[in-house]
C-alpha cells in the first residue's frame, strides 16, 4: 500500500487519489466458510453492509475466523475510511464512523484511506458524487452485471480536492446529513412498530400471542 504524500497548502488542487490516500483491497474471505473457519472471530464488512453512504456497526456484521490476527490487522478499517464496493453488482460507497471501528475489509471492498492533509467526509462527498460517480462506472469491468473495480485504476483517478478547512466544513455536512438520515430512519421503524401494536390491538383484541 502506498502511502499518500503530505500535499501542500493551497485554496484548491488536481491531484490523483493515490497522492493523497492509500487505496487498496480487503482480504479474502468467505461467508461459506463463516462457521468452520478456524482462529478468532472477527467481524468483516461485504458488499451488503454499505447502504445508503453508511458502513454497518461491528455487531450487526457476520463474524469470521482468523488464524493470523497480524494479518488481519492489515485490513481492519479506520475512522473516517472511505469504503467503494470493488466486486458487484452495484456501485455503492460507505464512510467508516466509530461503530465500525475495527471491523476487517473483505475482498469485495476497497478501501480509501485519506492522508494527513485530507478528511475522510470530503474523499466520501467526491468519490460518491454524481459528478464523479461516472468516472468510476467507467473503470468497473466485467462479462455480467457482477462487475469489478480495481484499487489501481481507482487511485489514479484526478481529484478536485479543496483547502483543508473547506474539506472540514464538507465533512461536517457528510456526518450531519448521515447523522439526521440515521435518526430518521430510526424514529419511522419506531412509529411504524407503534402503528403496528395498535392496529393488532384493536384487530384482537386481548387475544394475542406473543
């Protein structure tokens, strides 16, 4: 993995993405093998668990074992990783907050992981952006609809990265954006789950069994 180099300050730069992040691929695993693996039990993010620009939490992620923890280590994501789906069907992007800390990329991941001068929200806001979505559907190869994109022809893709303080405002969109979608969601299961007592309720009454 290469890492990204320190860039200098300016109010707006082209640069490609493997100047600014590290980017490559998770280890391979497979969920068949889930129950039978040998070694520790570590939770590991596939394609399904991005959804909506957000990564599943450690606990709700399948669990697979691993002989060599060091190994790995290599592939658990960090705090504001940028997470592209390598192998699928869909094109789908995630960014890694603190409950996913410590979770492990599987092959059909790719990982972004932004340098010292570059916030993990703004690389999410770019690469997940219709503008910039495009560019990236065109480097996805494949014979079916279960298309593969490679880390390498990922990171040499040119990117309009801003200033360091304008990234920071973007990033706090991102989060504030997932944030709000997330309570969201969580307030319509909830009034959904109420609807659905009341209704029970007053179909049957007492007789319910539960």
């Amino acid at each position: 993995m290469k890492k990204p180099k320190k860039i200098a300050a300016q109010s707006h730069i082209t640069t490609r993405l493997l100047d600014v992040a590290e980017v490559f691929a998770g280890v391979g695993v497979s969920r068949e093998e889930t129950v039978e693996h040998p070694g520790e039990r570590l939770p590991v993010i596939g394609v399904r668990d991005l959804q909506d620009g957000t990564v599943a939490a450690r606990e709700a992620l399948d669990t697979v074992g691993f002989l060599s923890l060091s190994k790995a280590a290599t592939y658990v994501v960090q705090a504001d990783d940028v997470l592209v789906t390598g192998r699928g069907t869909l094109l789908k992007f995630g960014l890694v907050s603190d409950e996913t800390v410590g979770a492990v990329a599987s092959a059909n991941i790719i990982v972004v992981r932004p340098g010292p001068d570059v916030t993990g929200g703004a690389l999410f806001a770019i690469l997940s952006s219709d503008v910039f979505r495009p560019k990236i559907e065109v480097l996805r190869r494949g014979a079916t609809t279960l298309l593969s994109l490679s880390p390498k022809d990922l990171a040499k893709l040119e990117i309009n990265l801003p200033s360091l303080n304008e990234q920071q405002r973007i990033a706090a969109l991102v989060k504030g954006a997932q944030t709000a979608y997330r309570t969201a969601l969580e307030a319509a299961e909830i009034r959904r789950s109420l609807a659905r007592r009341l209704i029970d309720a007053r179909l049957f009454g007492g007789n319910q069994n539960h």
